[in-house]
C-alpha cells in the first residue's frame, strides 16, 4: 500500500471514530488526540516519512496529509461537544458510581406456601427430600403400583422426554411420589420425609390447571405405623395450616401406591363450613390425597412389609396458595405481574 492510499484510509478511519462505546469519554478523546496528533503521533509520524517522498508526489501527498490532519482535529472537535451535550449519559457509564438501589424483592407465593408446609411438617420431625425432575418409569409408576395400562403412563399426560439409543425411556415426574421410591430405596426406616417440588403434566393452561405446578409429598415407614398415626398428623397439619378451628374429614379414595386410599377435606376456611362459592356450599374444601404405603411399593423398595408399615400424603401446593390466599386463577402464578406479587411481600 502507497503512502497515498495509508492517508485515505487513516482519514476514513477517523471520519468512522465514534465516542459510543467508551465508558470515559474524555479519556477516549485524549487518547484519541494522543494517536493521531501527540508528539509521537499517526500525523507527525507520516510528516517524518513526507521528507523521503519524492518531489513529483509531495503535492498530492501534502494535501492527503494535511487534510488527514484538519480531520483529526475536526474529529476532536466533534467529540468534545458530542461530550458537552451528553453529560447524563457519561455518568450514567461511570462504573464507579454508587448503585441506585432499587427495592428488595421478596418470595413468591408459592415458596411462601411450600416454604410454611415444610416447616409444619419439620415440626414433627421431617426432613427434606428432594430428587430428579426428570425420572424413569420405574420411580414414576411401576415401583409405586400402576399397572401396566394405567393412563397416568399415556402420552395424553405425561411428558416424555425423547428416547435415546439404548437408553430407557423418561419423563418429566408427574408427581413427587417418585421422591418416596428413591427415599426408600436408599434409606432404612424409620423414615420421616417431606419433599416439596416441581411437576409436569401434558394439561392446556386455564385458570385451574398448568402444564407445571408444585406439589408437596409426606412420607411416614416404620413399625406399628397405623391409619389412627395418618389422621393425627393429617389434623395436626391442617391446623397449623389453616387455623385453630379448622376441621377435617376423610373420604375413601384410590391410589395405585396406597391401600387404603383416602382424599382429605377441610372445613372451608372462608365461610367457617357454612356453604359459600369457593366450597360450591358444601362447607368443605378438597385438600390432599393420602393412605397407607401399599405393602407392594415397600417391597419394591427394599423393605420388609411385614415388619414396616407406613403412610404417604401428597398435596398441590398452587391449590394450598389458592385457599389460603383466595387466589381464583392458576396464571397468576406464572405471570409474573408485580401487582400481584407485591401483595405477599409481607408474608415471609
Ligand atoms: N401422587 C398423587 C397425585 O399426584 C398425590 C398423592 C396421593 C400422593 C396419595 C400420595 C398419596 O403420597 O398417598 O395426584
């Protein structure tokens, strides 16, 4: 590259030079200056090499240097005022400023909610158990009873995670009931665990139902456990949830993992068992499943059912949210509104 064509591109190079992205402007101006103009500068050193040009040239050469010049000095020009009128923003760049704190956030609804049935459950001596969201078919169904058609196992709900070659076949966990298989799988009883956690179903979002919800699962294993041992501490749980005054009332039910199966109810909370819309007038508000541990899930597990006995309950943690805090739509939850959110600020 000539003499000639190193100036043109040097004057393009400093028509494009732009203050945008430096943090300190003043300090990319003088450094600028610094470059092209400085003692040791692109400008003073090309007016050294000007001497060894030839005579024919230097005309042409001249005017290229000297316009090379007069744009720097524009550039610097430009600069300075672009900085003048600009100045909120260099110190909005300054990383050495102070942060403008901004409020706190707080705890979402939920991880209040799961957060308060933890420690109910901790209590009375539980503690935490937490496994994989993405689990095999033998934590999800077979270890806890299903039988080999039973619909929890369709593609219609549940979401199963693409098969590789050669590997079993999994899915995101339907249920925290899984966490009970792993738990006894590695541990011997007695056994006293609480696992609260996220769960997958192949559902359209509405106002009562998502495709991702939380649940909160209990599990009791030793000798002597007894139904009389599941509503005790069914009680003892519903009323440090929802009050003192609160009742409750088991209803037959079935689960592949438990026999016998119950669901259980509490008197509503809002109209004190009187009837209104949320119990649809019934006086009471469905709350959780529950039973003794089907003998054939502790053998699958490892333990002897005929020495230990046990019972399970499991409860949708988005539904606790809803009763206890009159919460009428599902999607809140996820939406992420402010407005919404702000009102469990206080609540820790
Ligand atoms: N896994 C059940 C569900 O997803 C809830 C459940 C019911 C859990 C009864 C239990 C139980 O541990 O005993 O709907």
């Amino acid at each position: 590259m000539n003499m000639k064509e190193r100036i043109d591109r040097l004057i393009e190079e400093i028509r494009q030079a732009s203050l945008e992205k430096s943090l300190d402007r003043m300090a990319a101006i003088e450094q600028f200056r610094i470059q092209y103009l400085g003692k040791k500068g692109v400008v003073n050193e090309l007016f050294t090499e000007f001497k060894e040009v030839p005579n024919d040239q230097k005309k042409e050469i001249g005017v290229a240097l000297n316009q090379l010049k007069n744009e720097a000095i524009k550039k610097i020009e430009e600069f300075r005022q672009f900085a003048e009128e600009h100045p909120a923003q260099l110190e909005a760049r300054d990383l050495t400023m102070p942060v403008d704190y901004d409020e706190p956030g707080s705890r979402h609804v939920l991880s209040v909610v799961m957060n308060e049935i933890t420690d109910i459950f901790s209590r009375i001596g539980y503690t935490v158990a937490e496994s994989v969201e993405i689990e095999d078919d033998w934590h999800l169904f077979s270890a806890l009873n299903f039988p080999p058609d039973h619909p929890a196992r369709d593609m219609q709900d549940t979401f199963f995670v693409e098969k590789e070659e050669g590997r079993q076949e999994v899915a995101l966990r339907t249920h925290t009931s899984s966490v009970q298989v792993r738990v006894m799988e590695n541990n011997k009883p007695p056994i006293r665990i609480i696992a609260p956690g996220r769960v997958f179903r192949n559902e359209a979002i509405s106002a009562r139902a998502h495709c991702i919800f939380h649940q909160v699962e209990a599990l009791y294993v030793d000798k002597h456990v007894t139904f009389a041992d599941l509503k005790q501490t069914l009680l003892y749980f519903a009323k440090e949830m929802f009050g003192e005054q609160t009742q409750i009332r088991l209803r037959p039910s079935y689960f592949p993992f438990t026999e016998p199966s119950a669901e259980m109810d509490i008197s509503c909370n809002i109209c004190d068992g009187k009837g209104c819309n949320i119990c649809k007038g019934t006086g009471w508000l469905e709350i959780l499943g529950c039973g003794m541990v089907d003998p054939n899930v502790l053998e699958a597990c490892g333990i002897d059912s005929k020495e230990y006995s046990g019972f399970a309950l499991g409860m949708g943690v988005e539904r606790m949210a809803m009763l206890k805090y009159q919460i009428r739509d599902l999607r809140l939850y996820f939406e992420n509104d402010l407005r919404f959110l702000r009102q469990f600020e206080a609540i820790v």
